[in-house]
C-alpha cells in the first residue's frame, strides 16, 4: 500500500475511533499508530531484534 492510501486509512481509523468511542479513544488509537509506525520505520531501516537486547543488557549508564 502506498503512503496516501496507508494515511487514508490511518485518518479514516482516526475518525471512526473519534465519532465512537470519543476523545480518549481517538488518543489511544492515535498513539497506539504512531508506535506501529515507528516499528515499521525502524524495521525497513534495517533493526534487529538483537538491537533492543543489546539497549537491555547494557544498564544504567
């Protein structure tokens, strides 16, 4: 899917999640698309799952 039609999608979940379940709703489910886009971005960009348990086992700096 291209980015206008995934934006599409995205505004239309939006608006349904507006209309109803009200404002907190639209909030998670804006929140809970931005950690899925951002999962996405970070897994075409070429992260591995051994990056997050190197950032784990690491500690307190």
């Amino acid at each position: 899917m291209k980015t206008p039609g995934l934006g599409t999608a995205a505004g239309m979940a939006l608006g349904f999640a507006g209309f109803f379940g009200g404002f907190v709703a639209l909030l998670l489910v804006a929140a809970l698309g931005a950690t899925g886009w951002a999962i996405g971005h970070w897994v075409d960009g070429g992260g591995r799952i051994s990056d997050l348990r190197d950032v784990y086992e690491r500690g307190p700096r």
